[in-house]
C-alpha cells in the first residue's frame, strides 16, 4: 500500500542517515521531530546507553540536495500527511487492512528492511535491524576526509573500537593492491 510504503521510506532513509538503533526509531515521538530549513531536529530522550534519559540527545537529519526520490524530510513529511500522526509516536504498525496501529516492534524494523532489501533484490540474508546504523558508519568510513569524530556524531556511537571496526571493513580493499595493473 501506499501508507505502508511512505512509512517505510521514511523509517529507512531517517534510520539509515541517523544511524539509529531500532529501539531509538520505534520510540521517536511526533513532538520530538522538529522542521528546520535545513532538515529535521530529531530529539532522542531515551537510548541504550541513556537507559534513564539522562541526557538528551539530537540528531540533524538534512534534506536531500540531490532530489526527492531519497529525501529523508519529504518522505517523512509523505508519511505524516498519510497518516494523519499529530502526536505520538511517528513510526507505527500498519494492519493488513492498512488501518494505522499504536506502536511497532523493533522486530518489526528489522522485518521492513529485509523485505525491503528483498523488493530491491538485495541479499537480505546479511542484513538486520542494526543494518542501517552500521551501514551508514561504514559508508561514511569510505568517503574522503570523513572522521572518526564525524562518523560518531552521526551515530551516537561512544566506542572508538566499535566504530574502527566499522572504518577496517570500509577499508578492507584500500590497500597497495589497487596500485597493481590487473
């Protein structure tokens, strides 16, 4: 369906280039998505390295300079036209008959993006829930003059290890063999 696709969107293009945790998606509440010219100010209350929400947390999710096929605001801007959230929770269940529910699993998110991934003919045997925050260190790892302090930023990450496990994959084929005439 259409509402399922506008929500699915949005869940994955915020997740992805949020480097969210699942936990952290299912429990973004609509007053904690803020608009601003350059995207949208998402507010995180509770984490798992905040269990008792200690400290708040934001994240600047930007808008896409590219187009509005993969704009992370414009689909989520689609999904709450849609569905009429005006407070809540934003990310939620959607029932065969399309009807939108309270809340939605983190199982659920790992669910969307296999079944996504399969749609796009991606292999969504090596993918999970933790897909797309991992996804996105790693892709920032490869891009030029990207910092171990930018990618960290971007996650939330408070482990440098973690995070230079994320940057050796990255690099994994950026070795003296490019220099080879193959």
């Amino acid at each position: 369906s259409i509402t399922r696709n506008y929500r699915d969107k949005a869940l994955i293009l915020i997740g992805f280039l949020g480097g969210f945790r699942r936990t952290e998606l299912i429990n973004l509440d609509f007053n904690d998505i803020e608009k601003d010219l350059e995207g949208l100010i998402i507010t995180i209350r509770k984490s798992k390295t905040d269990q008792k929400s200690l400290g708040i947390h934001k994240k600047g999710i930007r808008k896409s300079s590219v187009g509005h096929k993969y704009c992370p605001v414009i689909n989520y801007e689609k999904w709450i036209k849609t569905s009429g959230i005006k407070s809540g929770r934003v990310f939620r269940q959607i029932d065969n008959s399309n009807k939108i529910l309270d809340k939605l699993s983190d199982k659920a998110v790992a669910l969307i993006i296999k079944w996504r991934s399969e749609k796009a003919g991606i292999d969504s045997k090596k993918l999970a829930g933790h897909s797309m925050r991992s996804g996105i260190a790693t892709v920032l790892a490869r891009e030029e003059g990207v910092t171990e302090t930018d990618i960290k930023k971007v996650t939330g990450h408070r482990s440098t290890s973690i995070v230079q496990g994320y940057i050796q994959d990255a690099e994994l084929f950026d070795n003296a063999t490019k220099n080879l005439d193959l």
